[in-house]
C-alpha cells in the first residue's frame, strides 16, 4: 500500500547535515591519523628530471615523501567502464607515480605524508622539482590538425559513427537548412566537498572512507590497483557533499590513500585541495559541434548531420555523448553523427552531470529555434510537428513518453501563447526581455548487475533496510525509507535505512540519474519479500488471526497485517514476531535489470521555458524566470525531486551564462578556483516553476523510476539562449554567453 | 601552510612598535585576505601582529561634516552607517557590493585599501610575476588576462585594483591618515594608490610598521546625489569587470559638479580626471557623456582577452551619469 512514496519528506539525513554531526569522508577522526597532501605537476608535457626531496624529508612532522622512484608498485590499471556496471571503474586508464613522464599539468607526481594538514602542505611546497618540457596540445584550437575520427567512445561503448538513411542526399534535397557551429567551454563539477578519502589497515585488510558515488566502484577499482582481494577492502560513505561526476568514476586518489597508509603504518586521510580538483578526478571537455538541419517547408526535420570535435587524454578515448539524446529527441528519417578527437595533454575527461546531454542539446535545441525563424514557425510548433513517435534511432516504442503533456502544461505557465515571435520588441526600463523553450531529455540506463537490498524487522516492529548505495547528496536515502515502509508496511518513522557501506548487499554507482531508479526497485523488492514472508508465516500461524487465509487477500498498513475485505481480522507483525520468539526476520531482494537490448526506447522527457531580461548596454543577462515540466516516472519524494530538477536547471542556467574553465597558455587550468570559475550565487538564481506530469512505466524497473538526477539541466541552456535571441535578436553560439559577447 | 607566529596587541604604539622591530611581520586585522594569501604562499609574513583590539574603529563625522572612518571599522558597518548612506551613497553601495556579507563583517576599512591583486599569476606564488618577485616578468601579459587593467598599465604589470570602496573613496578625495614611530600623517587618496610603472612590487607610499588609523572623507553635499555602478559576470561574489563611482549634479541642464571615478579596469582606482574636465560646464546629454567617457579611455592599451573592457568603461560611465542625471531631475 503507498502511503510514504511521493510524499514530500524532509531529508532523513538533514540534521546530522545541517548541525554539522554528519561525518564526510574528510573528517573521520581516528587514533593516529596522518596527512598527505599531493605535488602536482606545473606543466602539461614532459617528465620529471629531477624530484629533489630533502627539505621536504626533513621538514617538521613529516613521515614520508613519495614519488615515482619509491612508490610501491601495485597491482594493473583496470579499463575504463563506467561505475553503473558495478565493476572496478577507473576514472582514466592511468595511475601516477609509476615513471617520470608527464602527460598533464595537475598530474600527481608525489605525496607528502605528515602529523598535521598544515605540515604536509608546508612540507609539499620543500619538494622541488626540475621538469623537462615538451610540446603540448591543450586545447581543441591547438590540435585541429591532429583531430581523427574516433572508433569507439565512452569506454567503448559507442561508437564514433553512427549513420542512418542518407544524410547527403536529403541535405542536397531540402528546401530548408540550418547549418552552425557551436562551441562549449570546458566545465568542472566544483561540488563543496572536495574528493577525500581515509584509509586504514589493519592487518591486510583495508577500510576506506571515500567521498564516492559508488563504494563498490571503489572498492572493486581499489582491489585491482592495489591488487588486495575485494573480500579485503570495506569502503564507508557516510555523508557525500555533492559530486555531479567528478566521484562516479574512481580517481587515483584512493589507491593513493591506501598506499600511504601502508607505507606510514598508520590511517591516512586524503583530501583534494579545491585547485587539486580542476586536474584530478576529470571534467566536462571544451568542444566544437557542427550541426545541420535540413527540414521540409512544414518544418518537418529530413536530415540531422551532427559533428563533435573535442580533446581527450593521451590514454582514453573519451568523449562525453553529446549526439546522443539530440538523435533520439525527434523524429527524422536520416542522421549522421561523428566524434572526432584530439589527443592532449588533460587527463581524461568525465561524466559531468547531463554528459553530454546538456552540450547536444544546447547545440540541437538552438539550431531548432533557428529552423522556426526561418520558418516563420512558432519553436512550439516546429517540435510538435518533429515529435518522435518511436525512439527514432531504432523504431522501438518508448516505454513511456510524457513530452507532449510537457509541452502543454509549460507553454500555459509560460503563457507562451502570448508570446510575441519578434525578438527585441519588450522592453523593462534599460533591460530587453525574452522567452525562449527548448525540449529536455534524459536517457533512463539500467545497470550492468543485480542490484540488492536487504530487509530486517525486529519483533517490536521497527525494520531497517540495507544496501550499499551513497547519498551523493540527492536525497536517495530518504526516498529508499519512503519506499521501504511502504513495500513492508510499516511507518515511516519505524523504518531506517543504513547505506553507504560496501559490506551491505550489492548496488552498482549512483551515478546516470539511475540511482533511484535501481536501488528503488531493490529496496522494494525486499521489503516486499519480507512482507510476503511474513504473511506466509502468519496464515500458516494456527494461533494467527489470519490463520488459513488466502495470503493474496492480506494486505499490511501500518506495521500490521490484515484481510482486505475484512480489516479487523489481523495482527501487527510485532505480535506475530513475539509469539514465535523471533527477535528478528530478514528477506534479501536482488533485482535483475532488464538488458541493454530490450527493445524500448528509455528516456525521462521535458520541456523548458526561460524568461530573460539583457541589458544590451552593460553586457548583462539575467534570468528572470525558469519554468520545467517533466515526465520522470514515479516521483519518490516530491521535495527531493523537485530540488533535483531545480538544482539540474540552475546549473543549466549556469552553463548558458557563467561557467568555462580557462586553458591558459602555459597548458594548466587558469581559473581552477571558486573565486573564478564561476558558478551562480543566490542573487543569481531566478524564480523556478517545477511541474511533473507522472506517467506510468512497467518497463524501466519495478516502480517506474525513471529519474530525475540530470534532466533538469538538459535544455536550459538552450531555452536560455533562444529567450536571449527574443531578447536582443542576436543568435548565441557559444557557451558561456558572456559579458563581451552581448555588448 | 607555512609556520607563522601570532599575537596580539591591544594599543596603537604596540601594535607600531612590534611590527616595525621585524621586517617579517605583518599587521592581521580582519584578515580576510592576508590569512588566503600566507595559505597559497603568495605572502612571505612570519608573524601576525593581531590589531584587531585596537580602539581605531569608530566612524565620526566631524564639525565640516567630513567623516572619519576608523582604519579597522568593519566593511559593513560603514557600508550600514546612516552617515554613509545618506550623504555619501557611492561608498555604501561600493562597500555592500565589494564582499559578501560574511567577508563584510569581519574586513576592515584600512585593510580594504591594502588589498592584493586577483591576478592570478600574483596568487600562484611559482608563476613569474613582478610584483610578487620583482624581476621575474608579467605572465598575464601572455595569459588569461580577461580580468586585467586597460588603465594605468605598465610593461611590467597589468594587474587590476580589486578595491571597489576604494574607487569611491577616490571620487570622495578621501585622505588616509597613517600613523608610525615617527607620529602621524595623512596622504591623499590619490597618492596612496601608485601606478605599477617599473615597481610594481611598491603599491602604497607606506613604509614596513606604517599603520592606517583613520580614512577621512571630506564633506561633498553633491555626494548625496551618488552611486556606485558594478558590472560583473553575476551578481554577486565577483571583482568587477568595470565599475563606476560617480557623483553629479546638474542645474539648468548643464553639470555643475561632478565626481567621478572607475574599477575594475585599472591599475589603480582610477579618478576619471578627463572624464569629469569634458563633463563640468557642459551639458548634461548623453552625447556629452559618451565624449567624456571617451576622453577618459583614450591611451587605455587592451590585452588579447580584455579590450572589451574598454567599450564597457565608457558605457558604464555613461549609464552612471545618465542614472544621477534622471534622479537629480525627478521632483
């Protein structure tokens, strides 16, 4: 019976949050705990020459230096797959400190380990170190020459051409086409807490407190690094202060940690300085995308030819996808897609949230408002009239599709109908006004292994349920005792839910906006189970009330089990429990999810209004208002959810106007601070209208969980830059859209 | 971080007297800057000298209607003072947009005027820069230098003044009254900033031990009709890109009185003298702003990623003039 799911409960974890009581993976307190703080390289290319360490040996409190010459090796670098695989999941298929070459600026090249923080990183500023340079290549203008046509991306995943139809010839036979080029600086994810992670031996068995999305996605990348068997390693994830990316994949850092802590004989904590992020545990690539339209007269598209240029690392083949939901969001018979790489001095870039997503759909949804201009469409329109029936890019239906409704009921918030199509005709004093729309989408992935939980009551009737998964900060483990006490039956305040420990039953990383989804669909299945067997024992109970009755006919509210039909005819499971002298009874609950291949499409689906006010003189562009409606499936919490879809489309707002990472000259991150790297402040932050419509999905996972971690950032962007168009009458083909480009 | 000492004194000619006897200690008042720039190394101070006790925080306003600001009142408590807003708007709103309000409570006004650079090759304490390790060269003139001055520039130095209350103080004609072992003395504000030319390293006519006590701001009745425009990426928690200080006032259509000072652009806080010599006596249009704000940008020399900056000067002076000139017409 739900009771719980959907409503929209304060975080269970807000407290020890906001009182400060939440121990993040930085702060564990622990008997002899010593530091390390990590020397990075100053250049992009080249090798060390020379690591001068005596100062720093001898500096106070210090307990070791290590480097490439004196690093213990360890175990293999296991191959780049994404954590949703509940595999080992190394960020880049390279581990420092094993040679003198130097591939990136920022790449570790030593660590200090001391008594104190302060000591270590005074002790890390004595390490000298005389470089050789070489060449380098930083940037997507520095290595046009070099750019060669991918054949695999995203760990091999997908490949770098997919074709479909006959692009060429239906570009030659279109009436209409829009054809640009766009470009999106580089992004860092900049959560509050920095990377960290706590290690202690005992023995040869290792415990790690890590900032993660996945604690078995680190200790199965830990295991392999390390070459110490996954039975040895427990890693802890307490508290996560946000992530976006940068903790779903596993960095060097916590093999680091372990390292040191061996080599120290003492707990080690770790932790990333805010700089040491920019060039540590990856990033959103700058990149290039080239798109054309060709459409029909009534606007209907005919051909979509979608082109990326963008640098990865010397190791990996990496490109966030950012064809992809570009190629699935409408319907059109021809498409070509294409990755192109360059190899650079950066290490390999990473998921940042929408990967790929937010930059493809920014490029397909500005060159749709385009179409519409030339049209003489309204941009409404012109998607309704391409709207994908069937997942275009293999004609299977969609497991659900609540777009249209979207559409609707944002348009009516929007009064879109109102709307004047003529850019640079409202006016507020010194400030243009604009509206602008644009499509979102998110793919729904399911994971790679069983996902499980397990579900224990006791005989006074409070239950706990377990399982591995980290709380990145979403409100996940609110959501998983929302969906606990409803599969058992018992109230909210009955239930608790312990997570974040590798030692609990099995999930794969939160990482996809599938971690509601997939841990969802486990917690409910062992609930469930639990439920079920205890009805079991309660209707083969001679002494039950219940006893001899249809199993199906019982149903369970409130901690106590009772006929449908006949309500007061029952028993609470305490009473059940007790008379049996059970202190405890547990079910597990594995959850096996569909395959890649099954033959739907799966995307949650929205759409996205923007008002903005640009000051044509100052260069400036505010947002006045966002508006987003979704389609994510059942919605868990709604408060949780709406923070997510609010949070997802402040960062596209973002994205549209403030964030770039600089490349300097010298090949190092210019702006690796919170002081530069901009991102909004409060000030910035507009009114922001959430609706969900919630459709109904059997196929994604047993409660229809579509998510809702990442499509709010997916279209932002776009409706932004089109609103900033209606605005001024200027197109905007670049992100940020920045103070010199509006004046 | 790298070892230093503290402590802490309760009167002036201590606090004076500790930190002129070692040249490697440095005054810690709200420390908002001082204590990031010892933690990036940026800052070669071994001893702290915590003045934070010393009674030169009040703010007076004097018989001439001047007022006098203590040395280690606060950001926002002068930001706040009734004084301030009603006569001398332009320092406020420079103060309530300079910092966040936490970074507010707690830096102090004579800090505000010794604040470092936010080039980020001053901040990198391994980067060449002239003013941290003279001689070494300028890495942002080959660098991201968006941020950077267009004003007041040097071969040596482009680094902008990230002050804003300053930029106000400079449209104010504020003086700077500094006392040391020898007694007191006062310079004008104008003389307290100094252009990089071949010694960017010496920002401030002030010798090691020299403390501000007070910033005195002379009576201006046509301060009342003032503001502080700032330009930036958002809205808050960011130096300006461009920003104006400006007081004015217009009888009979024509500018009687002008102040007029710029951020965000220059090496210094930058006292728009050309500006205000086509302005005074003229008439107060657009078309003679737009001349002013011209003249004032006429030898700005832009970087690679900041000639923009030159453009937004001028429409920032402009739209500030333009904004006094619409409020002294209202009735």
């Amino acid at each position: 019976m739900t009771t719980a799911i959907g409503r929209p409960l304060d975080r269970v974890d807000g407290h020890a949050k906001v009182t400060g009581a939440g121990r993040y993976s930085a702060e564990i307190a622990l008997p002899g705990l010593a530091h390390a703080v990590l020397v990075t390289s100053r250049i992009p290319s080249g090798r060390v020459e020379l690591i001068d360490t005596y100062d720093a040996e001898r500096a106070e409190g210090v307990l070791a230096v290590l480097h490439h010459l004196n690093l213990p090796k360890g175990g293999s670098v296991p191959p780049l797959l994404p954590s949703l695989f509940g595999a080992a999941a190394s960020g880049q298929t390279f581990f420092p400190m094993q040679d003198e070459v130097i591939h990136y600026a920022g790449q570790h090249l030593a660590m200090v380990v001391a008594e104190t923080l302060d000591q270590a990183e005074h002790a890390a500023r004595l390490v000298r170190i005389t470089y050789q340079e070489t060449a380098s290549i930083t940037t997507v203008e520095q290595g046009r020459d070099r750019a060669y046509e991918a054949e695999k991306i995203f760990a091999g995943f997908i490949p770098g051409r997919i074709a479909r139809g006959d692009v060429a010839a239906a570009l030659d036979r279109a009436p209409v086409t829009v054809e640009n080029s766009y470009y999106c600086a580089a992004n860092h994810h900049n959560p509050i807490e920095c990377s960290a992670t706590t290690a202690v031996w005992e023995g040869d068995r290792l415990t790690l407190y890590d900032a993660t999305q996945g604690p078995n996605a680190t200790l199965h990348t830990v295991a392999e690094l390390l070459n110490v068997m996954p039975s040895h390693i427990r890693v802890v994830t307490n508290y996560v202060g946000g992530s976006f990316g940068c903790k779903a994949m596993i960095w060097d850092h916590p093999a680091l940690a372990a390292l040191a802590a061996r080599a120290v004989h003492r707990p080690v904590r770790l932790a990333l300085s805010r700089e040491q992020m920019f060039s540590s545990v990856g990033h959103r690539e700058e990149q290039e995308q080239r798109l054309t339209l060709g459409a029909d007269r009534d606007g209907r598209l005919t051909a979509i030819r979608h082109h990326k240029l963008s640098p990865t690392s010397h190791f990996d083949d990496w490109a966030e996808p950012s064809l992809g939901v570009a190629s699935q969001i409408y319907a059109c018979p021809n498409y070509e897609g294409v990755y192109n790489l360059i190899k650079a001095n950066t290490m390999t870039p990473t998921f940042t949230r929408c990967p790929g997503e937010a930059s493809g759909m920014f490029v397909m949804e500005t060159a749709m408002d385009e179409l519409a201009e030339k049209l003489d469409l309204d941009p409404l329109e012109l998607r309704l009239r391409n709207y994908a029936e069937t997942e275009p890019m293999t004609g299977h239906p969609w497991s659900s599709k609540g777009l249209r409704d979207c559409y609707r009921r944002g348009a009516e918030l929007a009064r879109w109908s109102e709307r004047d199509p003529r850019p640079g005709t409202r006016r507020d004093g010194n400030w243009l006004l604009g509206w602008g729309m644009a499509s979102s989408g998110y793919p729904v992935t399911p994971p790679g292994n069983p996902q499980r939980a397990r579900a224990r009551i006791f005989a006074d009737g409070s239950a706990v349920v377990q399982s591995s998964f980290s709380d990145i900060g979403t409100g996940a483990a609110t959501a998983m005792t929302q969906v606990a006490a409803d599969g058992l039956g018992v109230p909210l305040e009955r239930m608790r839910i312990q997570y974040g420990d590798s030692d609990l039953p099995n999930t794969a990383a939160a990482v996809g906006s599938a971690g509601a989804g997939m841990v969802s669909a486990a917690v409910h299945i062992a609930a469930t189970a639990l439920r079920d067997q205890l009805i079991a024992q309660a209707v083969a109970d001679e002494h039950s009330p219940l006893h001899g009755a249809d199993p199906r006919q019982v149903v369970v509210s409130d901690g106590r089990m009772a006929l449908r039909d006949r309500p007061a005819t029952g028993e609470t499971y305490a009473e059940l429990l007790q008379r049996a002298f059970m202190a405890d009874a547990e079910a597990l609950g594995t959850w096996n999810p569909p395959g890649m291949d099954t033959p739907y499409g799966t995307m949650t689906f929205g759409a996205q209004f923007a008002q903005v006010a640009v000051d044509p003189d100052l260069g400036l562009c505010r947002v006045r208002q966002l508006i987003g409606v979704f389609d994510p499936g059942r919605v868990l919490n709604r408060k949780t959810a709406h923070s997510q879809l609010m949070g997802g489309m402040l960062w596209g707002m973002s994205h549209a106007l403030l964030e770039g990472t600089i490349m300097g000259p010298d090949g190092r991150w210019a702006n690796a601070s919170l002081g530069e790297y901009l991102v909004p402040v409060n000030a910035d932050a507009p009114d922001v209208l959430i609706e969900t419509i919630e459709t109904t999905d059997t196929v994604v996972n047993p409660l229809g969980v579509k998510g809702v971690g990442e499509v709010g950032m997916v279209g932002t962007a776009a409706a932004i830059a089109n609103a900033v168009w209606h605005a001024t009458g200027r197109r905007h083909h670049k992100l940020p859209i920045t103070i010199e480009s509006l004046l | 971080m790298r070892p230093v000492s503290y402590s802490r004194v309760s009167d002036v000619a201590t606090a004076i007297a500790t930190v002129a006897a070692d040249p490697t200690s440095a005054y810690l008042a709200g420390g908002t800057t001082k204590i990031d720039m010892l933690r990036i190394y940026a800052e070669p101070s071994q001893r702290l000298v915590d003045i934070n006790s010393l009674p030169i925080d009040h703010i007076e306003v004097q018989p001439d209607g001047a007022v006098r600001i203590g040395g280690l009142a606060r950001m926002n408590d002068v930001a706040l003072a009734p004084v301030v807003v009603d006569r001398f708007p332009m320092l406020s709103e420079a103060l309530l947009l300079g910092a966040s309000a936490q970074l507010r409570n707690m830096a102090s006004m004579g800090g505000n005027m010794l604040q470092r650079v936010r080039c980020s090759y001053f901040r990198d304490a391994e980067a060449s820069c002239n003013k941290r390790a003279p001689g070494t060269g300028c890495s942002a003139l080959a660098g991201v230098n968006r941020g950077h001055a267009v004003l007041g520039t040097s071969p040596h130095c482009i680094a902008t003044h990230p002050s804003d209350a300053a930029v106000a103080l400079v449209a104010l004609d504020a003086m700077i009254h500094v006392q040391n072992s020898g007694g007191h003395h006062a310079i004008a504000i104008d003389d307290f900033f100094l252009l990089p030319g071949d010694t960017p390293e010496r920002e401030h006519p002030l010798n090691h031990g020299d403390l501000i006590t007070a910033i005195e701001v002379p009576a201006l009745p046509a301060a009342r009709n003032s503001l502080y425009l700032k330009v930036r990426d958002r809205e808050s928690y960011e130096f300006a890109l461009a920003s104006a200080a400006c007081a004015l006032t217009v009888t009979d259509g024509v500018v009687a009185e002008v102040r007029l000072a710029l951020g965000g652009v220059a090496t210094k806080p930058w006292r728009a003298r050309r500006a205000e010599q086509v302005l005074r006596g003229a008439p107060a249009t657009r078309e003679t702003f737009a001349r002013a704000a011209a003249a004032e940008m006429a030898d700005a020399v832009p970087q690679p990623m900041n000639a923009f900056k030159i453009e937004l000067a001028q429409r920032t002076m402009i739209r500030a003039l333009e904004t006094l000139t619409a409020r002294g017409e209202a009735p």
